[in-house]
C-alpha cells in the first residue's frame, strides 16, 4: 500500500484564496470590535476542517483566545451542550474568574450543576439564563482580547446547542469576536432539524455563509500530485484528480488505493484502506466504529477481549495508516487516552458494513461496560446516561434502556436542556409498556416521566405537545387515585389547554373536575390553586360574575395557609389577576391595575413565572385598550424581558407578550421593532407559535408593501385552517388589506366574510361578539367601495353589502364585551372608519367624516400619559384618513389646492414608516389632483425646462394610457372641457396636430416616464 502524507501534514493548503480571504476578514472585523458569524459549508471531506485549522492557526498568531467544540455523532444520545461543555470546560481552565462570575455556566461543566442544590426562584430559571451567562462570559473574555469560538460539525449537534448558537449569533454587536460554525451540506436532507435554523440564520446582518466549493480541475490534479509524491505516473495522476471531483479526502483516498487498481464507489474508497489491514486490526476498527467518532482505550480493550499485546499491535497499524489518530487532539477532539477516527467518513463506512447481530452484540457489550457499578468516574462524565440509552436501545436491552433514559432526563434537566428532556422522556415513555416492572426498573412511576415529558414540551415551545403528554399524565394520576394530587396535576392541564384558542370549553371541565377532586377535603394550598384556575378558565369564558366568585374564594382559601406556603401564594397572586380582569370589564381600570401591582411580586416572591407573566400582559393590555401605547410596551417590554430570562418565550404568557408587544409596537409606528420581534431567527418553535407570531408580523410586511412573501405567508396561514381568534382577526385584516392595496376589493371582501365567519363560530358562537369584528367590517365596507367605483357589481347590491357590513360593526360595538366596560378607542376608531367608508358608496362625497376619523386615530401618536401628541406627527391610520379626506374634498370641486396640506402630512407619515402602498396612493392623487407635494426650492434646476405644467403632464400621461377626455377629468378630479383645453395647450408647447403625436413627442423628449403610462387608483 502506498505510503501517504496526511493532509495538513506537509502539504500546504492547496487553493481556497476565496474562503481563506472570506476567514481573514471575518477576524480582521472582530479584532476591530466588529463580530461576526461565519457558517463554514461543504460536503463531507471537502476540506472543511483544513480551513479550520488555517483559521486557527492565524487567529492564534494575531493574538486571539481560540475556544473550539466539536459536535460528534451521538445517533440518538443526544448529548447537550456536547460542543459548548468542551467550550466551557476550556473557558474555566484558561480563565475560570468568569465561570465563577457566571454560576449558571455551571450547567455546561462536565459534572453539570444540579438543580435540587438551588433555591425555590432559581428552579425556574430555564435555558436562558445559561445562554446570557455564556453570551456574558465571552463579552467579558472579548473585552480584553479577540476570540475565535468554533463549533465544528454542526449537522450532529443537539437542539440545545443549536439553540444556544442561535442566540450567541443573534447578538453579536460590539464584541471582537468571530463566531465560526461548520456542517455538511450533503446531509441536511429536506426534514434536517438545521435547515431552518441556517434560513433563519443567514438573514442576520452579523452572519455570513462561506460555502467551500469542491476544488477545481487543476487544483485537484495539484493536490493529487501533491499527495502521491512521486508514486503515481502522469496518466493515473489525472484519473486520480478526475475521479476525486476535487474533493479532498476522496483525493486522498484515492492515492492510497490506486496501487492495487483505482476504485469505484466513495464507500469502496474508503474500506480500501481498512481491507488491507491484518484481520485482528479490522476487527478492531469494527469495534471502534461502535462506539462512536471517539473511544476510550479501556472500553476497547474489555469489549474486544484481546490482550495487551494484541490490542496494541492493532491500534498501531490503524494509527499508522491513518485511520485512526491517537492521543492529544484530531480536528479538536481531546483523545488523551483515547483514539479517533481520524474523518468521521472512515467510521460510517465501517460502521454500516457491520452485519445486524454483530452490530446489536457491540452496543450491548458496550452498553453492559456502561452500566458497571464500579466506575463512578463514568457516570459522571457529560452524557453518561444518554449514551447508556443508545447502546443499550441499539443493543435490545430495554429494561436498561428505560433506566438509562429516565437518568439521561434527570442529567438533561440539570444542564437546562429542555429539548433533550423530552426526548429522553418520551423514549423512557414507549418503552414502559414493554418492559416489565418498569417503575422498579425506572426507580419512578409513569406519571412523573409523563409529567417531565409534558413540562419539557412547553418549555420548548410546543404546547400543542404539551397537551397531549399533560392528558395522558392526567389519565395516569386518576388510575393511582390520589386525589390531591390528580386536582394539581388537572389544573396544570387545564392551564395548557388555555395555551391554545379554541380549548377553553374544555378547560373549563377539566378546571371543574381539578375543584371537585379536593372541594371536600380539608383546606389546601392545592384548593387554592384549583379554584384560581378555575376563575381564570372562567375569565376567559366570559363568566366574569362566576369567575370573580371562585378568584375571591381562591383568596379566602389561599389567606388561611400559613405564611411560608409559596403554593398558596402563587394561587393568591393568580386569583388577584383574574379579580383585575374582572374589575377592568366592570368599568375600573384603575382598581384593576392596582390589584395587578400587587399581584407581580407577590407571583415572584412564590416563583410562579406564569402568573407574573400573565399579570405583566394584563397590565399591557390594560394601558392598549385606552389608547396608551407607549405604557402598554413598557409593560410588555418588561414581561418579554422576565421570560425571556426565564426560558418562557414560547410557551403561555410569555408568547401573549410578545405577540401582543408586536401588534403595539405596529399601532405607536416602531415598525422596525415590531418586525424584528416578529421574527424567530432559528427558533424552532411548534406550528401554533410560529402561525401566532407569523399573523402578528403580517400588519407591518402588507404596509410596508411586502406582497409577495406576505401572501406566500398568508397562504400557509389560511391552509392551517387556524381556530385561533388573533390568527384568523389577523389573517383576516392583513390579507383584506394587501388584496385592497393591490386594487383587488373583491378577494378582499371575500377575506373579511372568511374572517368574520370565523369569529362566529366553533368555540366563540355562544360567546360575545368579537370587537375584532368591527375592524374586519371596515375593511368589508372599504372593499365594498372599491368594487362601486370599479362598477363590478350593481349599484345597488354593493349598497347592501355594504350596510350589512356596517350593521355587523354596530352590533359588536353594542353588544361586544370591551375590557374597560366601554368601547375603548381602538374599537372607536374603526367603528368610524366604517362609517366614513360606507359615505363613498352612498355618498355625497364628506370630508368631515374623515376628519372625525382623523381624531379617532389619534391615539396612534398620543403620549406616554395619553394625551394628543404637539409635533404633528400622524400614525399610519391617521395618514389613510387625511388621504381619504383629500379626495373627498376633490370631488366636493374644492380648489386643488386645498388639499395640499392634507397630502403632504400624509406623505410624510408614509415615508417616515416606510409605508410604500401608501405614500405611493398619495403621490398618485397628488399627481392627478396637479398638488406638488415638495416644496418648489427643494425642486433641482433642470437643465432643459420642462414645457409642461404638472397638470398638463397628469393628463398627458392619461391620455397616454387610453384614457379618454371624461375618463381623465373624472381621475383628476377636473370637468372634460378642462381636459380638452390643457390638451390643447400641451399640443400647442410640443408642436404636435394630434393627442397621438403629442404623446410620441413627450415620450421622445422624456417628459413623460413610463410609469406615467398607469394611473393607479388609490386602495386601501
């Protein structure tokens, strides 16, 4: 077998300028302060890791702190944190000031951090407070000196680890840091749990993707001659580079096959190298490949059974023909006593030539070396358990199996790593029906796997999970038949199925069976609680008298528990919520926020983060309803910030803030915020979040212009079928308005009917009607005047639709169930649009109609405290409003320019929010209505002065879009003599006999443009 260089060895990098060029930058920008990302693509054996090491080793040289981690393919162990444990672990040998600075890193530390040692707050605390605690770690490290963090293999990693790299790259701002991550691209195939992590990551400004290309004709053939050393004749040095198809590792392969004839297939390649080795060395090369990329010598030797002598000489002759690499580091892996594949090609190919029985024999040889009583030192090692598991799955050894899933859960849970609790539980739940006595075997009972399953689903955004596991865990606690704790476990269920819209009904008789299990026991924290989440479910039913009756016998329950009972305070602190909601809906806001400000210490004080975060929303939504947008986000700024330090971002309130914050953000015009916060950036999230957050973030995407991705978006909201009322109010408005801004009133009208359909049925038809229901109306009634003046329909048929439209958004504001006991002025306000609209259809045209809708929407820009803002700034609806005004004072035959100043206020609201759709409609009527909306100084000099008036080019560029004389003078607003006359005129300045010639000389001449070719008509 021909003698080969090892890559990296003696050999320098051949090509790759544009990627190492791409590399050098990266860390010029962070030595600067300036960080970056950098995802590092290519197939397997590309070269990937030798651009690695060449980044290394110039950040090492420029002075950098170079921190690496390496994902490793686990199969199904799901080892957390497996890359950012090797992170850390490097972080507090090298500098464990910040470790000790940032306890909660403590979690990532071999060994991992227990939660049973931290107290009642800090058992709360979930994911994100070791991501803030890693994140402020390297702002520290970085503030001193640059630093390198690479995480290397990411197609293997963990859904922690990919979620903690999310958010370390999501907040790069000021730290000298360069952030370098490298995958296969050849296996994310279409399901890959990275793909949607990597679309959402590359859209962040700090990051940026190097795809490493294979090598190309001469620099293959460079390399292979490079490689072969003299060995190989000029001929087959070509068929070499050719059949490598520039990749690196193939080329290598290739080099040391070719002396006994060159192979087909890649996997042929690869086991080329492995047959010509001694059949012991072979036999132990299947044995490694069991283990993983990586094997201890000890676990190799008990399981191979070989003895000294025979163990070594064959370790020495893989290491010697590069197949294995032995001791310090490979590619970043610490081996110390240990070996590693030296590509992890080399161990699948071996791996999946195993034959099954030999396979299943070697993962329960190994699972059975796991398990032994006597290496402590073992158990205590990161992933412990979680490897246990898979060996002994793979090795059919299912009572071992379910213990070491229900240990890895433990293990999971004390590293914050929700993800991999749930995984561990649910498997640790399939395989307890078929293993017997499995609770003695678990050391647990079902229930409480169960439970861990159901609280892990949640954490990790997914409450529709959630749900499912917290009804089986309630179905396991009535089979036990311990009432109190079936009451507590009910309530928590019915708690989740509150997560979801349309579960509430169901809620409620959950709720009821939870009180009715402990009514007649003795009084109890858990009574407490039952009958404050039976007051809520009720609360959100509607049953306010109900509701306020079982929220104060919570409190009488909840204030004869001793003093210290932290239950009985969070039930109190639930119960003070519902009774603020309740006092809200009976016209006291004030007495409701009172209530609120004693609820949110006394829910942290019990560490109940979903009562804290549920009074936060309340609070919020108190201060929206009365127009006071700029309190209403403090509100929901400050719960967004408790949950996302509490892990809780995509589960119950913690999701209600930061949908309703969005929706806030849009109606104050922060739209930038707005749809920052709308964005996941690689959260993976359960279908109900992401369809929530998705609708929310349609309000700025359709005024802002964004068409085509917010149809796609709203096309896959629409196909959900959603039951959620915020996502069908919100579908329903967003899709009624980008259908109207792009001049389609009767899809939009269809819309409106769909949602407000809708808000009528399934689980709302026996409740109050929606105030929803009177935006969507508006937006009917406005579709409706559109479709009259394009004359689709009959006059009269529009008419009626139209005031059925509007009696629908009478009666909501009528008979709806506003929070504050009166329609508050949102719900105002868009009672008022629909009443302006349904003028344009009947008429006569009214301009104060839409001043009075301009009042109405004053809230948009009021104060702090709610008052009238003083800089005449207007919102988004207001601007719609003043351009609504402006036309109708046109057709009134007011002078033009009266509305000028309507116009230009509208204009500049538009621009400010970078509203296309609507600075584009108020160009247009400005342009037919002759209004100059700049200020003529502002105008630049021209050079050859234009001959035409602007409103002989309005007519001009009608004219040249077919319009006849009265077409045209009905656009602009002008009499058809008038046309007839400014025609006359513009042919007289252009020397042209005829309105056809005229045209042709303005085109000639470039005073008419193209677009003056199409007059758009102004849509909401």
């Amino acid at each position: 077998m021909t003698g080969v260089a090892r890559l990296g060895v003696g050999i320098g990098l051949v090509g790759r300028r544009p990627e190492i060029s791409a590399l050098a930058t990266a860390l010029d920008r962070a030595a600067t302060g300036r960080p970056t990302g950098v995802l590092l693509s290519g197939d397997a054996g590309v070269g990937k890791s030798r651009l690695v090491a060449e980044t290394v080793e110039r950040a090492a040289a420029a002075g950098f702190t170079v921190l690496l981690g390496r994902c490793i393919d686990t199969a199904e162990s799901a080892l957390p944190y497996l890359p950012f444990t090797e992170i850390v672990g490097a972080l507090a040998t090298a500098h464990p000031e910040l470790v000790a600075d940032h306890p909660a890193m403590r979690h990532l530390l071999p060994g991992g951090y227990p939660r049973g040692t931290q107290n009642g707050e800090d058992r709360d605390l979930g994911q994100l407070r070791v991501f803030d605690a890693v994140l402020s770690a390297l702002d520290g490290l970085t503030a001193t000196s640059p630093a390198l963090l690479v995480v290397e293999d990411l197609h293997w990693a963990d859904r922690s680890s990919r979620d903690l790299l999310v958010f370390l790259l999501s907040r790069l701002t000021g730290q000298r840091l360069v952030v370098l991550a490298t995958y296969r691209a050849d296996d994310l195939h279409r399901r890959h749990p990275l793909r949607p992590v990597l679309s959402e990551l590359v859209r962040l400004p700090a990051v940026e993707r190097v795809d490493v290309a294979p090598l190309g004709a001469e620099e293959a053939l460079e390399l292979v001659r490079l490689l072969a050393d003299g060995s190989l004749s000029e001929p087959m040095l070509h068929r070499v580079a050719r059949r490598c198809e520039g990749n690196a590792f193939f080329a290598e392969e290739l080099v040391t096959a070719c002396s006994d004839g060159l192979p087909h297939g890649l996997a042929e390649v690869l086991l080329a190298r492995v047959e010509g080795l001694a059949p012991t060395t072979q036999r132990v090369l299947r044995i490694a490949s069991v283990a993983g990329r990586r094997v201890d010598h000890g676990r190799l030797s008990a399981v191979s059974g070989l003895t000294v002598d025979e163990l070594e000489q064959a370790l020495r002759e893989a290491v010697t023909h590069h197949v294995l690499v032995a001791g310090g580091e490979s590619d970043g892996i610490t081996t110390d006593d240990a070996y590693v594949f030296r590509h992890a090609l080399l161990r699948e190919a071996i791996y999946h030539e195993l034959l099954p029985g030999e396979r299943s024999r070697l993962h329960a040889a190994y699972a059975g070396l796991l398990a032994e009583a006597d290496a402590p030192q073992r158990a205590a090692a990161p992933g412990h358990a979680a490897e246990l598991a898979h060996h002994a799955m793979a090795g059919h050894d299912l009572p071992l199996a379910l213990a070491a899933s229900v240990q890895a859960a433990n293990e999971a849970n004390d590293r914050e790593a929700p993800a991999e609790v749930l995984l561990h539980a649910e498997r640790a739940m399939e395989l307890w029906p078929v293993v017997p006595d499995a609770e003695t075997v678990a050391g647990i009972d079902e229930g409480t796997v169960t439970r861990w399953a159901a609280g892990a689903a949640s954490a990790t955004g997914d409450p529709d999970r959630g749900i499912a596991l917290g009804r089986r865990a309630l179905e396991l606690a009535e089979q036990r038949g311990d009432p109190k704790l079936t009451s507590a476990i009910a309530r928590r269920y019915a708690w989740r199925l509150l997560d979801l819209s349309g579960r509430e009904h169901e809620a409620l008789e959950v709720a009821r069976h939870a009180l009715e299990l402990v009514a007649d026991l003795p009084p109890s924290s858990t009574l407490a609680w039952a009958h404050a989440v039976l007051a809520r479910v009720l609360g959100r039913l509607d049953n306010l008298a109900e509701a306020r009756e079982q929220a104060e016998a919570a409190l009488e329950v909840a204030h004869g528990r001793p003093a210290d009972d932290v239950m009985a305070a969070g039930a109190t602190a639930d119960a003070l919520v519902t009774l603020a909601v309740c006092a809200e809906y009976g016209g006291d806001p004030e007495r409701a926020r009172r209530l609120l400000g004693e609820a949110i210490p006394l829910a942290r004080r019990s560490a109940n983060l979903g009562v804290e975060l549920r009074a936060y929303y309340a609070l919020g939504i108190s201060f929206l309803d009365e127009g006071r947008r700029a309190q209403a986000g403090d509100e929901f700024a400050a719960g967004e910030e408790r949950a996302a330090a509490t892990g809780t971002t995509w589960g119950g309130y913690g999701l209600e803030l930061r949908v309703a914050h969005v929706i806030a953000r849009f109606q104050r015009g922060d739209w930038d915020a707005a749809e920052a916060a709308a964005e996941l950036a690689g959260e993976s999230v359960s279908a109900t979040v992401a369809s929530r957050l998705a609708a929310a973030g349609l309000l700025t995407a359709v005024a802002r212009g964004r068409f085509e991705s917010a149809g796609r978006r709203l096309a896959e909201l629409r196909d959900s079928a959603p039951v959620d009322e915020q996502v069908i109010m919100l579908v329903g408005q967003t899709g009624a308005e980008a259908a109207l801004w792009q001049g389609r009133p009767a899809e939009a009208a269809e819309l409106v009917t769909e949602a407000l359909a809708g808000l009528e049925s399934g689980p709302y038809a026996q409740l109050a009607p929606h105030l929803g229901g009177i935006m969507l109306a508006a937006l009917g009634v406005a579709a409706q005047a559109e479709i009259a003046a394009s004359g689709q329909m009959p006059a009269d048929d529009v008419a009626a639709a139209a005031r059925a439209l509007l009696a629908a958004a009478e009666h909501a504001a009528s008979n709806g169930l506003p929070r504050a006991g009166a329609l508050g002025p949102e719900g105002r306000a868009w009672l008022c649009r629909a009443r302006a609209e349904f003028t344009r259809i009947i008429g006569p045209p009214d301009p104060s109609v839409w001043s009075s809708l301009v009042s109405a929407f004053a809230y948009e820009t009021c104060t702090p405290h709610g008052e009238p803002s003083a800089d005449e700034v207007h919102g988004y609806r207001q601007a719609y409003a003043l351009l609504r005004r402006a036309e109708a004072t046109l057709a009134t035959g007011a002078p033009h320019g009266e509305v000028a100043p309507d116009l230009r206020a509208a204009l500049a609201a538009a621009e400010r929010l970078a509203a296309t759709p609507l600075a584009t409609a108020v160009r247009e009527l400005a342009a037919r209505a002759g209004v100059l909306l700049d200020a003529p100084d502002a105008r630049p000099a021209s050079v050859d002065p234009d001959p035409l008036t602007p409103r002989e080019r309005a007519v001009l560029g009608l004219v040249a879009a077919g319009r006849t004389n009265r077409q045209a003078g009905a656009e602009l607003f002008i009499s058809e003599k008038t046309v007839s006359v400014h025609l006359s005129r513009v042919m007289a300045k252009l020397g042209a006999s005829s309105r056809t010639e005229a045209v042709s000389v303005a085109y000639a001449r470039g005073l008419l443009a193209p677009a003056d070719r199409e007059m758009a008509r102004v849509d909401p």
